[in-house]
C-alpha cells in the first residue's frame, strides 16, 4: 500500500455549511474507510514519523530565511533577539522548533524586521547598515 495522508481518510468540511461530517460529493471529501481499515498500524506510524520529519524540516527552513532577511550572523541574532545562540542553531539544523513566543517572534521578525528589532531594543541590522550587506 501506498503513502496515507490524513487528507486521504479524514473528511474534509463541506464549505457550504461548515460542518464537519457534512457529506461533500465528489473525490475530495469522502474518506476511503476500506483504505482505512487496511492501513496497518506500522504505516500510520510511519506516515506520523514522516510528517514530523517534514515540519521539522519546514521549521528550520523558516528560521533560516528570517535571519537570513534580518541579515546577523547566528550570534548577533541570538543577542537581538534574546535567546541563546544554540538555540538558534538548533533551529536552523531543524534538531529543534521554536515553539510559543519564540515561535511568534520570527513570524513578527519575517514580516517587519525593522519594526520588531527596534523594539526589542536589541541590535538593529538597519542601524549598523548591515542589512542585505550578507555579512552573517
């Protein structure tokens, strides 16, 4: 049997009602419960193994096109931004995720650097005249 995705066995929300359990004909919102029933434990634990390895991956990806954008080296962003640089590494390698604020505080960073680093008091990479120098 093939790669399951929730997407293939869980029923999607009829749009027009926001139900969930709604009945959405055609091809996308019905749940193949044969497939269901025939997928093993082993490969449900296999699909969760491999979604977690894909967000993981996503994670560091994010937090490597923020301070990439902020323009600081791994520890002038961890000074900026108040945690500590191993953090940030672990981030970037994807051996961990930012969760709860530090989550938060790169979506901020990603979508108004300048804004966000002023106000953390921190060093700004647009004060020094270091953004998009690529100096990391």
């Amino acid at each position: 049997m093939g790669s399951l995705r929730i997407h293939d066995v869980i029923p999607r929300l009829d749009r027009r009602t926001h139900t969930p359990g709604a009945r959405v004909y055609g091809s996308r919102g019905r749940a193949d419960w044969a497939r269901v029933d025939a997928t093993s434990e082993a490969e449900i634990a296999a699909q969760s193994r491999e979604d977690d390895a894909e967000a993981k991956a996503d994670a560091a990806a994010c937090a490597r096109r923020v301070r990439a954008k902020v323009g600081l080296s791994q520890a002038g962003f961890a000074k900026a931004v108040g945690v500590p640089v191993e953090s940030v590494r672990n981030w970037e390698q994807g051996k961990r995720s930012p969760r709860g604020a530090a989550r938060a505080l790169l979506k901020a960073l990603d979508r108004e650097p300048e804004a966000v680093l002023r106000a953390l008091g921190g060093v700004s990479a647009f004060a020094e005249g270091l953004w998009g120098s690529g100096r990391n």
